[in-house]
C-alpha cells in the first residue's frame, strides 16, 4: 500500500464523518466519491468509481434511526477500495471486504460520541461563565480534533501497515471461500436494492416509483433526464401540499 493511498484513505475518512458543513459531508462520504478520490490517487478512477459504486449500493437504503447508524458506509468504503485498489481485487470482493470493515466503524462512532459528552459539559461550564470562546472551542475545534484522531489514524495505520497482512490471507484462503465471498458481495447491491424498495412500498408513493421505471423502460430516455423529472414532480407536489396547506389555515 503506498503512502499515498492510505493517506487518501484517512482523510477521505475524516473528511466524510468530521459533519463540517452539513450539506456537503453525506456527499464527501459517499462511497462514489471516495472511489473517485482513491482512484485518481492511483491512477484508476474507472475501477474506483467502480467499486465506489458498488460499495454505495450496499448501503443504499440504511438509515440512521435516532442517529444510531447501523454501519459506516464511510469507513467500509475508506478501507475496502484503498485495499480493492491496490490488490487488483474485482468490486466484489472488495464489497465483501467492506462489510466487516462498516461494522468496525460503528465502534469508532460510539467512541466518538462518548467523547463529545465532555465537551458538552464543558460548553455548560463556559455558558455558565459567560466564556464565548470556550464554548466555541468545545463546539467546533476540540470535538474535530478528537475525531482526526478517532478516525484517521486508525485507518491510515491500517491501510498503510496492514494491506499486506490482508493480501496474505487472501493468497492463504482457499478457492471456494474467495468465490463465495465473491457470489455474497454481489448479492449485497440486491439487498441495498430492497431495503430502498421496502422504504417507498407506501401506496402513496409507489406510482411515482413505475412512472420512473416505465420511462427508462419503454420511453428509453436516460438515468439523468429521469432524475431531472422525478425532481419537478416532486415539486409540483410539494408546492401543491403547501398551497393546500394554505388554504386550510385560511
């Protein structure tokens, strides 16, 4: 593994989950993205866009109920496509890989939010006496700097000193063990699949799901002008529900 790669790795973990400008950091976390930064680290950014991709349809339809994440699709993408990368492993294996990896991510998470409770209580001391810059402090740098510790050193030391140790073990395991961590990680994309399509079984929203698929399907218009209607619909009956909304109140 190269210093480089696992540099990317790291940074590409703690940009994703540091939460620094909330309307970017689910971008900047996803697998896509991470495949494009470790890709053009390498020099490959077709089998990093690639496996990015794949790892993202794993974790296509998880949600984060009371903001308890099940697994980190941040850390599993951060791991498993540095590694994919570097041993020449084919997107399957590598979403096979990020499993564990995801799972592991969620014990860095719980760390994390153990350590916020003491600036929080820290920022109440500073409320209390009026200290602006103190609570700025536990609010913004203290937190982002005990999560570069939580989240890059850990990976970065895992993909720089740990890859070979990983490829070993690969070499090691038998034939039918690798296939069928190969036929498992290409099944994970299905699963990602229905779990997205069980969110938007509602009745009510299952006529907009065909209307989408009977486009690409028989009008054959592409992914992005299906995309680009699905948002105006979606906002006729948005700006429909307000104006009723309205005049309900009225």
């Amino acid at each position: 593994m190269t210093l480089a790669l696992a540099l990317a790795g790291g940074l590409c973990y703690f940009i994703g989950t540091c939460r620094v400008g909330s309307g970017t950091y689910h971008s900047l976390g996803s697998g896509v993205f991470i495949g494009f930064i470790c890709g053009l680290v390498y020099g490959d950014i077709t089998t990093g866009l690639l496996i990015g991709a794949s790892i993202n349809l794993v974790y296509l339809g998880v949600v984060a109920p009371a903001g308890q994440i099940p697994s980190d699709e941040i850390m599993a993408s951060s791991v498993a496509i540095p590694l994919a990368l570097a041993g020449g492993l084919s997107a399957e294996m590598a979403v096979s890989l990020a499993v564990p990896f995801g799972l592991l991510g969620v014990f860095l998470d719980q760390i994390r939010r153990t350590t916020n409770i003491y600036w929080l209580h820290k920022a109440d001391k500073y409320a209390a006496e009026g200290n602006e810059r103190g609570i700025f402090l536990c609010g913004t740098w203290y937190p982002l700097a005990i999560t570069f510790a939580i989240r890059f050193i850990p990976v970065f030391t895992l993909l720089f000193l740990g890859s070979d140790a990983v490829y070993t073990i690969l070499d090691i395991l038998p034939g039918w063990l690798t296939t069928g961590l190969s036929v498992a990680g290409g099944l994970m994309p299905a699963i990602g699949f229905a779990i997205i399509l069980k969110s938007i079984g509602n009745a009510k929203l299952l006529p907009y799901f065909f209307i989408g698929f009977f486009l690409i399907q028989y009008l054959g218009i592409s992914t992005m002008a299906a995309a680009i209607f699905g948002a105006c619909i979606a906002l006729i009956v948005f700006f429909n529900s307000q104006n009723e909304k309205e005049a309900s109140a009225s």
